[in-house]
C-alpha cells in the first residue's frame, strides 16, 4: 500500500493527495492488523489488496480495494466479490458497504452490477465526496429498503405509467 498506493490514487502529477494525508502511523497499523486483508497474487509477487472489517454485528464495510494498473479491467475484483457474499452472510452479515467516488466508473459499474444500491453520500477532509453503496445479503433487510426508499414501478412498470 505504502508503495503502490499513491500512483493509484494519485490525483495530480506529484501524486500529492488533494485531502488530508494519513501516512502509516502504530494506530494505523494496529487497525489494519484487526482487519481482514485479502491479498490478490501473481506467483510470488503481490498485485492487488482488498481489506474489510465489521462496522456492527450485521453491517460488514470494504474500506479498501486496489489491483495494480496492468491487473485492472481483468474482471478479477467481479470474480471475488462474487466469492465473498456467501461466507460472509454465514457468518451474520446482513448488509455490506463500500464508499468510492461517483467518478470511479469502473467501480460503481463493478458495485452497482453486484447488487449494491447507492444509500449515500458522505463528505470528508479525507478522500472528498464519496458515494456510499450497500448491498442487502438477507432478503429481509432488502424488502425494507425498498419499501421505504424505493417504492418506484421501475421493477415492473405498469405500461400505462411509462412516459412515452
Ligand atoms: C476498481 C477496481 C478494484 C475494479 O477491479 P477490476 O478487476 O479492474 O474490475 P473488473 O474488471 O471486474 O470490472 C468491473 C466493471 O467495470 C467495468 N469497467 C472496466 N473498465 C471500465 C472503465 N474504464 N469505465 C467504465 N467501466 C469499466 C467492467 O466492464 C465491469 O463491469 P461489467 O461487470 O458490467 O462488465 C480496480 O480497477 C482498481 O484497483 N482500480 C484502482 C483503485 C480503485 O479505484 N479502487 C476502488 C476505490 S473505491
């Protein structure tokens, strides 16, 4: 991370962040130890890192998904998110969230196509303006949702209610 990080994220020629830059601290690194960290390979050498954490005890957050450039657009963050739903609903997770910013094409593509719908936005000194996604792993926790906020024919509308 420390070493391939800021190339990824980099948002100008220097690769100096426009937020508030949180080097590598003992705290930091003691949340990172607590985390699960999946770590993605190419034989020996390491060429991508997903990390994820509990927010409560049925909310589940990806905080970090990187692959270095020449892995990217191979379909292989797809292949694992598709991997990752079943254990982590077996172990009590009802609702998985990620945050990324509303330009990260790829990324609302990639999180949008899995099933994540976007609850939020939230604004920090330390990434900018980011859209928050979440998925429902239980049925139950969905059909709320989509009582309460998303109660639109737009699943099966009506064809007297579709604009012309
Ligand atoms: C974002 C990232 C993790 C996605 O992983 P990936 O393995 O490259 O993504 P995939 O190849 O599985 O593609 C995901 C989707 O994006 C689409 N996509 C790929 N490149 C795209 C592009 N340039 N613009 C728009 N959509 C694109 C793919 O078609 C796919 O959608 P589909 O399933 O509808 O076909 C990876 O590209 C990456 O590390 N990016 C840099 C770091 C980053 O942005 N991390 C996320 C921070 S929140």
């Amino acid at each position: 991370m420390t070493k391939e990080y800021p190339s990824i994220f980099g948002h100008n020629n220097d690769n100096q962040s426009r937020f508030l830059a949180e080097p590598m601290t003992d705290a930091k690194r003691r949340f990172c130890d607590e985390m699960d960290v999946l770590v993605f390979r190419d034989g020996a050498r390491i060429v991508g890192v997903m990390m994820g954490h509990p927010v409560d005890w049925s909310t589940y957050y990806w905080r970090t998904i990187a692959l270095l450039p020449e892995m990217q657009e191979r379909r292989i963050a797809t292949r694992v998110l598709e991997l990752t739903d079943a254990p982590l609903r077996a172990a009590g997770v009802a609702r998985l969230e990620g945050e990324c910013l509303p330009g990260n094409l790829r990324m609302v593509k990639m999180l949008t196509g899995q099933g994540y719908l976007v609850t939020s936005t939230v604004a920090s000194e330390r990434f900018g303006v980011l859209l928050r996604l979440t998925k429902f792993l239980v049925p139950e926790a969905r059909a709320v949702f989509d009582r309460q906020f998303s109660s639109m024919s737009f699943v099966n509308p009506q064809p007297s209610r579709r604009l012309s």
